[in-house]
C-alpha cells in the first residue's frame, strides 16, 4: 500500500496520458470516419454503411442503424492499414521515408498534453482546468510543436526521391510558414486583452477560457477569429489549402509513395491536426466550456458539472470538426500563388493591422480608466 | 467569322473582394444538399427501373401457352454482327406436341455466347416470330468462358414468357372450327 502511495504520483499522470491518448485517436477515426460520411450526404451519397461486426451489428434495431450510420468502419479501416503489405519504394531513403510519418503524428499528439478540455472546482472552490499539464505558456507550446508537423511532411516528400512528393513537400513548408506569421499574429491580440497584466493566466488557454465568460471573443475580436481560421485551414493542411496534397495535380502530394499504416499514420496525424485545431478554436474564441454568451458556467461544482462542460466543450469541438468537413467539401482548392499572396498581401497584413488597433485601443483603455 | 459578344461585368463590390459573402452562400448551398434525400440506389438491394425497350442479355421467350416460338430459321445466326449465335435446328416431338410436329421446326441446340454478344439488338429485329428479346438483365457473370455460354435452357428460363400479339396458333385452330383453314 505504501509502496503504491508512492509511486501514484508517478502512475497517475501515465494513466491519465494513456487515456487522453486513447479518447484523441478514438476521435480521430471517428473524425475519419465523419468526413466520408459529411462528404456523402453533401454529394448525395450514402457513405459507409455495410460493415458490420458480429453481435453488436446483429441487435435487432440498433445494429442496422450503428452499420447504416459506418459506426464499425474506422475499425475495417484500421485493420485494412494494419493488414496491407508494406511496400518500400526501391528508389527511397528508407530511414527518413521510415520516419516521416512518425513525425508527422507526434507533434499532432504532443500538443495534446496543454489542451484544457473541461473544468473542475476544486476543493478551495477555486476552478482548474482539467489539463495534462497546467502550464502557463500553453498557447506558445502548441504554436511551437504544431508547426513541427510540417517536418514530417517535408521530410515525406524528401525521403520519397520523386518529384510529386517533393513538390508537395515544398508546397507544405512554403505554406506553413506564410500562415504561421499570421497565426500568431492574429493571437496576440486575443492574449493582449486576456491577460491582463496582474492576472495569474499568462498565456495559458485556460485563461483564454476564464476571460471568454461574459462575451465569446468570437463575437469581440472577429478579425482575430476570421485570420486564426483562416490560418487554421492553411496550418492543417486541409482545404481549401491542401497544396501540400492536391491530388489533381500531384497525385497524392507528400504521400504518394506510401502505403498501408505509414499512410494511415499521415491520414490520423491530419484529423489529429484538425482535432487538435477545433479544440484550439473552440477554446480561444468560441469560449471553451463557457455554456452562451453572457450565461457563462450554469455547470455547478459537482462532478456532474464538471461532466457536463466537459460534454458542452466537445459539443462545440465536434461542431468545429463539422465545419472543417463541411468547408472543404464546399471550397475548391486555391492555386498555389493564391495561397501566397492570400497569406503575404492579405492576412499578414491585415494581422498587423488589427494588432496595432487593439495596441491603440487597450493603451487608450488603460490611459482613461485609470 | 462569328461574332462574340463581350459581357459587361460588374465590378466585384468591397464585401464581395473578400469572397466571404461567397463562401458562405456556398456553405448555405452544400448544407442544402446535405439536407437532400439521398441519390444512391443499394444495388444488389434494391435494382434500378428498367425501360420496356431495354437491351439486355439476350434470351428467347415462349407464347403464352407455353410452346417455343424460335422455328430456328437462323436469321438470327445470319444476322448476328459478332457471331454469337449458333443454332442447330431441328424437330418438334411428334409425341409431345403433334399439332405443331412437322409443321413447324424448333432448335435442338441454341448457344448464344455472351463473351462474343454486342448487345446491338439485331436479332431481335430479324426475328420473324419475335421469338427473341433482349431483355432486363443486365448484370451477367461467370467464372468461366465455358459459364457465359448461353444454352437453350438457360435462354428459356431466362427469357420466360411473354406476352404474344399475334398468337398464330390460336387462330389457326379458330380458323379449321369455322371452316376456313387456309
């Protein structure tokens, strides 16, 4: 007993890991799984609808609807990438082409750990966010690791030795970094206004959340919220920015020359970009577990509180991941100096700008308020 | 040379630059469609409505009392632009049917391979006794070439009976009870 008493704060956090990890790429293939489902309603289709596993898919009512709505289709697909013979292209650098779709995923993962997805009261009566690891630089740890993605994806169409992979991996680093300046850019006004100086928050995005309780910033900083989406889309690679990819014209982009998991790992490490996406913007404008505008936290301080903003903070998550499918199934993609000079003329710019206004604006705030 | 007309275009106005107003009709549009029923027909479950004028797999129907229409004369075989039809004619059993036992012939044999068949219809042009339809199926398979060879049997059961306009042999009875054979 004393023995687990002292190694629990050691295990604890383990725990914890294992089973965000767990919940993440759960939702990633059911995310998976929502985009070909989304983009079929919107195409007229039906999508998947005929796996079925035995038992559960033989209930009488509910199996026909879990295999009519492809509940059990992540689980094919997963097991058609973990079956499928792995094909090593001769003409590769087989230790990076290895290792390329490891460092796609990770940084996609990692950043998981400063997501706050909920929030308890503790027994101070003082609300914490329940968090991997409570760190005042949140917001700066998933900027830095997130772009890190892109590593993998360069590296991909490096190691591949063939020329779409390579185009596409240039693409990707090229856009990356046009949008990460107004990315950021876009941020710092948000963390300008919610943290103020003598606050404990900093730049953590349980701050971000604390300061959203009265009025979303969604509807307070709406340039901010419309660059950051924007910039969003771009950072994950999705449509309609998905030069790293663009199957018209380079095939299948970076990962032309993969197959089974190494693929599928490219394919999580993207919902997991787009997951983890959601959840940022969720959190920095749409006002995290926040319930409305102005009705901040009718939750209570049971554990049935803390459930429920937890469930109303994945709501608006899964919401965003909607709008992401939705988005690009409505977009066609933009030609590849589009994506240039819509992040150089127009974001970047339009970033500083609104930055300087909300420089004015708090400087002046501060000059007559006090 | 033609002449082309130029469309005046409006200019984009300010709101319109920044193709948000665009995009989200175009949100407004695909979540429209989303709304929709769906298309998708579940094939092996449900089939598509085939036209009566279809052309299918070729097969060879019976009159509606059940007697062969085909009297083998081979216009078909003649006709067949691929030559997917063999045919060796032969006769009716006297025992079986003697009203129509050497009067009228019938095939003994009749292949119509399906690998070689162009779906083109003229058979069923040239046939005098309408005697052979391309039908409704339309999905044919097989694991073998020997397999999508179409015999007589198989021609028969998949042609079935149809409904006849002219139905010779009745009238021909008709016509011997009044007195009129010929």
């Amino acid at each position: 007993m004393e023995l687990l008493d002292a190694f629990l704060p050691y295990l604890l956090p383990i725990v914890y890991a294992v089973a965000m990890i767990s919940v993440f790429m759960g939702l990633c293939s059911y995310s998976v799984l929502a985009e070909r489902k989304v983009c079929s309603w919107i195409q007229g289709r039906v999508g998947p609808n005929r796996t079925r596993v035995p038992l559960l898919g033989h209930i009488p009512i509910l199996g026909n609807l879990l295999t009519g709505l492809g509940i059990f289709q992540p689980a094919a697909d997963g097991l058609k990438f973990l079956f499928k013979e792995e094909i090593v292209p001769g003409h590769v650098n087989k230790f990076y082409y290895m290792l390329a779709p490891v460092l796609a995923l990770a940084p996609a993962l990692t950043t998981m750990v400063v997501l706050p997805f909920g929030r308890y009261v503790d027994a101070d009566g003082i609300t914490q966010p329940l968090v991997l690891a409570n760190v005042d630089l949140g917001m700066l740890i998933i900027l830095g690791i997130s772009s890190l993605g892109v590593y993998g994806i360069v590296l991909a169409g490096w190691a591949s030795n063939s020329k779409y992979p390579f185009l596409g991996g240039i693409r990707a680093s090229a856009q990356m970094i046009s949008y990460e300046l107004a990315m950021g850019l876009a941020l710092l006004p948000v963390f300008m206004w919610a943290a103020t100086p003598g606050s404990d928050y900093g730049m953590s995005l349980f701050g971000a959340v604390q300061s959203q309780q009265t009025l979303w910033l969604f509807i307070w900083q709406p340039l901010s919220a419309l660059i950051f989406l924007v910039a969003l889309f771009a950072e994950t690679n999705r449509l309609p920015f998905d030069m790293a990819e663009s199957e018209t014209d380079l095939v299948g982009g970076f990962h032309t020359e993969y197959g089974c998991f190494k693929f599928g790992l490219f394919f999580v490490a993207e919902y997991a970009h787009v997951i983890m996406g959601s959840a940022l913007f969720v959190l920095l404008f749409l006002g995290g577990w926040n319930f409305l505008p102005g009705l901040a936290d009718p939750w209570g301080e049971s554990l049935i509180g803390t459930l429920l903003s937890i469930a109303w903070f994945t709501t608006k998550v899964f919401f965003m991941i909607f709008f992401f499918i939705w988005m690009r199934w409505t977009l066609p993609r933009f030609r590849y100096d589009q994506v240039m000079s819509l992040g150089w003329k127009i974001l970047l710019p339009l970033a500083v700008g609104n930055l300087v206004f909300n420089t004015i604006i708090i400087a002046l705030y501060d000059t007559f308020t006090r | 040379m033609a002449k082309t007309k130029v469309l005046e275009r409006k200019p984009l106005t300010p709101m319109e630059k920044t193709f948000l107003p665009q995009i989200v009709s175009g949100l407004k549009t695909t979540f429209g469609t989303m709304m929709q029923k769906d298309v998708t027909l579940q094939y092996p479950e449900e089939r598509p409505n085939i036209p009566d004028n279809y052309r299918g797999v070729p097969t060879l129907v019976k009159d509606p009392n059940g007697r062969e229409k085909c009297v083998s004369c081979q216009l078909c075989e003649f006709v067949c632009p691929p030559k997917a039809i063999r045919m060796t004619p032969g006769g009716i059993d006297a025992e079986a049917d003697p009203e129509r036992a050497h009067v009228e012939k019938a095939p003994k044999e009749f292949d119509i391979n399906m690998l070689r068949c162009i779906y083109c219809g003229l058979c069923q042009e040239v046939c005098p006794e309408e005697a052979i339809f391309l039908q409704d199926v339309f999905s044919l398979s097989g694991y073998s070439r020997e397999e999508m060879i179409n015999n007589k049997e198989k021609l028969y059961e998949l042609g079935g009976t149809l409904p006849d306009q002219h139905s010779k042999w009745d009238k021909k009875k008709a016509a011997e009870q009044s007195g009129n054979a010929h």
